[in-house]
C-alpha cells in the first residue's frame, strides 16, 4: 500500500491538532511489513518434510512411486540390496518434494500468515515498534508523555505504546480503545483515518491530565514516517 504526500500531510495536521491542548507527544509508524517470517516458514516445511514421508512407509512408499522400478519382481537375495535402495532413494525424494512443496505454499500471503503463530507476529511486531518508540525519541520528552501509533500492515499487528507519564494515568482499555479505532479503520481499507481516529483519542488523554505548560516546546516532530 502506497501512501500519498496528502496521507503525510493529513496525519501532520491531526498530531498538530491533537497537540494544541497539550504538552505531550504523539508520533505515527506505518510498517508495510516488520518480517519474513523465513524462519517458521521453513520450520514448517523441514517439519512437514520429516512427518509426511514416514506417514508414506505404512501405505507402501517404494521407488515404484517415482518410477525407480521396472514393474518386475526378482525372487532373489541378491536383489534385496537393490530394493532397500531404490526404497531409501523414494524416502528422500518424497522428503524434498514434500518441503520444496510447503515452502512454496507458504509464499502465498494468506498461507504465510496462518503458518505464523499470533504470539510470534505480536512479538516481532512489539520489538519493531519498541525500536521506533525509542529511535524518535519518545521515551524521552519532559513528563514522559510519549505516544507511538504503530500499524503493521502486511503482519496484521497494531501497537499503541504510551511511555509512564501518560500510561500511568490511564487504563489498559483506553490504550485499547485507540487499538481498536485503528484497526477498524484498516479493516475498512482506509488506514489514514485508522490513525486519525487513534491520534484523536490518545490527544484528548494527553490534553485531560497533560494541558500545555507556559514554554511548551514541541519536543517530537508531527508526522508519519512509513517503513
């Protein structure tokens, strides 16, 4: 998704807006996407490579399965070695089609992400957004008012990260109302107004408990940077 100057532009003036009333911080990430994921994907398919093929043996894998045989049957010790062979042979073709297959079923978008467990794209996610948290500053502003709004689009994860100050005077179900208000405008196919609306609700927080002081200065530049 490709994000116009008019899209910085409105989040500029939503930050601005939110700001007039207060001495805090507010800052805009948009990640198209924080990960790969290579890693579980090839966890996947080495692990589906290991359980398919012996799941195979009991129903006869043999190397008549990928034409390593002649279809003739020799009653004979000396042909024993020749068929535990081809059998071997058969074993490890069945293991690299099996993880060549997977692998390239999880290139797929949609496939990829249901390979990757909630729990790991919420980490990684997490870990992103703490680096941007802390990469602009925002765990340093004057009364430890900062806020970051952070989609991760291709991943599906948002992260509202608010620093002490701030955090402290609210409740976990504020910071979830902003998540909420984020995701819904993403499920909606309009990310911007996602933000908007998260950047709306973490002002009017920040302006109830943080008004602007005398020689506020604003400490975090307004505006929306994309990964």
């Amino acid at each position: 998704m490709d994000f116009t100057p008019e899209d910085h532009s409105r989040i500029s003036r939503a930050i601005a807006e939110a700001e007039s009333g207060t001495s805090g911080e507010i800052f805009c990430v948009i990640s198209r996407r924080v990960s790969t994921y290579r890693d579980v994907r090839l966890a996947w398919a080495a692990g589906a490579s290991l359980v398919l093929p012996a799941i195979l043996v009991p129903m006869g894998l043999t190397g008549e399965w990928f034409g390593l045989g002649d279809g003739w049957e020799i009653a004979h010790a000396a042909s024993q070695s020749d068929e535990v062979n081809r059998a071997l042979v058969a074993y490890v073709l069945a293991q690299v089609l099996t993880f060549t297959g997977v692998y390239l079923l999880s290139v797929i978008p949609l496939i990829g992400r249901l390979m990757v467990p909630q729990r790991i794209r919420r980490a990684r996610v997490r870990r992103v957004a703490l680096q941007q948290f802390l990469a602009h500053g925002l765990h340093d502003t004057a009364d430890r008012t900062g806020v970051l709004i952070f989609a991760a689009m291709a991943d599906h994860e948002v992260e509202v990260i608010a620093d002490t100050g701030i955090y402290s005077r609210t409740t976990p179900e504020f910071w979830g109302e902003a998540v909420s208000a984020l995701v819904q405008g993403i499920k909606r196919g309009q990310p911007i107004e996602g933000m908007e609306a998260a950047i709306a609700l973490c002002g009017g927080a920040l302006s109830q408990h943080f008004p602007p002081r005398d020689n506020d200065i604003n400490e975090v530049p307004d505006r929306l940077v994309v990964l």
